[in-house]
C-alpha cells in the first residue's frame, strides 16, 4: 500500500508542474479525488489513481530524474511569457521529458540550471533548509570595497531586506571591471545583484557555476545532461525518497 500523502505533493511528484501549482489548481477546482471536485489541497490520498486533473488520471509515476542544464542569458526561466520572450523550454534540447527547473536564473543570467521531472523535488531543493549553496562567478562594473566585500560574511540589510550570510570573494580586476565569486545559500530573487548594487557595483554578467554538489563544470552552453541515478541517490536519497517519481511536465 503506498504512503498516503497530500493531493498537491502527488500531483507534484507525478511531474505535472510544481507544488505551489498543484495548489492553485485545486484552488481553480481543476482536480478530483473520487469524482469529486477538491476544495483543499491538504487532503491526505493513499493512491493516486483516484485523482484527476482536468478529467484526466495522474501519469504513472517513473524513477525521479534530475538534469544539468547550461542556460544560455537571454532565455526566461518560466512555461509561458506574457512579453513573447523566448523561454528555457523553447530551447531545450530534443530528447527530454517534460521537466520544471529547480529555482530560476533571471533573463540576463545563465549558468547552471537544474531540471526535474519531480515537482516535490523540485521544491525540496529549493528551499533554505536543505543547505544547498548556489555559486556564482560575477562580472562587475565599479571599484570593488574589500572590507564591504567581507562584510556581507556578516549578512547585511538592503533596503529593509535582511540577506544572510555570503561568501564573496574578489577573483581579480581589470579596467573599469572585476571578477568576483560569491556563495549563498538563500536564492533570494536578484538577490546577487542587490548585494552588488548596494555596493555600488553594477553586474553585467552573472554565471551561476554550482548548485549544491553539482556543477556547472565543462558543460556546453544550451546542452543538458542527466545526473547518474547513482549519484542522485547518493546527494538527496537520504532525505528524500527518490525510487519513483514524477512523470513528465510541460516544457
């Protein structure tokens, strides 16, 4: 008998989308369990077939499956913009599953994005709590303070915000520019580049070059390639099941 579980974790698990999104379909009144319309996302269900989204039964479940993936700057990270921007899953290369990212790298960023076929996954590593630390290379316009530099080890408040702690490191400068390399864990949005500007500092490129144990390494820009099963279960099994997951998601 499988675990009873929450309707939006399943529904996520199963790679539909994630699990905020889940929740706002059973908000929408999009989801059934038993042929009944859901009003709460909490509802606890110990087999997924007696959900459905749109009329239609949760895909069987597969192993859950993780990717690397090299973001061109350019791309947005989201399904669908409003503004006809081209977008991560215009560009994915052919071959892969329906998959959602892990976190977002903003239109002018690039690097390393992580793809799942796992909503619960997805989310899972990206909260605070699982410790994962994003690094990043940046390219900065400005004279950089090391002593302000240092600082943010501290965590500093921006405008009312409070960040956490981040390991910022200059890597070397040339002209009007410098290379730095900064390390957190939060994931704020544009959190990076608010820490530069506060600084007075203006980013002019940002290259997200780890996200936890995995990197961003010789990958080439635009290709993506799956994490060894093995190695998957190695960096999360212990804290999440990962023998069968989510099927796939739209691109």
């Amino acid at each position: 008998m499988p675990e009873p579980q929450r309707v939006a974790k399943l529904i996520a698990r199963a790679g539909l989308c994630s699990r905020r999104d889940a929740e706002r379909l059973i908000a929408e009144g999009r989801v059934k369990l038993d042929n009944k319309v859901l009003t709460s996302p909490g509802v606890v269900v110990d087999e997924p077939a007696r959900i459905k989204v749109d009329g239609r039964p949760l895909p069987a479940r597969e192993r859950t499956r993780l990717w690397r993936y090299h973001k061109p700057a350019g791309l947005v990270t989201t399904a669908r913009d409003p503004q006809g921007r081209p977008t991560v899953f215009d560009r994915l290369p052919p071959g892969l599953p329906r998959v959602l990212t892990v976190g977002r790298l903003d239109l002018t960023s690039e690097g390393l994005l992580l793809l799942t076929n796992d909503g619960a996954l997805a989310r899972h590593l990206e909260l605070p709590s699982t410790g994962w630390v994003r690094r990043y290379r940046v390219r900065v316009h400005g004279r950089v303070d090391p002593a302000r530099l240092a600082k943010l080890a501290e965590g500093v408040t921006v405008d009312g915000v409070k960040f956490g702690p981040v390991e910022a490191r200059l890597e070397r400068e040339k002209g009007g520019n410098a290379w730095l390399t900064m390390a957190l864990s939060e994931g704020r949005n544009r959190e990076v580049r608010r820490l530069c500007e506060s600084m007075g500092l203006a980013v002019n490129r940002l290259i997200r070059v780890a996200y936890g144990p995995f990197q961003l390494g010789l990958l080439p820009r635009g290709e993506a390639e799956e994490v060894p099963a093995r190695v998957l279960k190695d960096q999360v099994g212990a804290v999440y099941d990962t023998g069968g997951a989510g099927a796939d998601r739209r691109r």
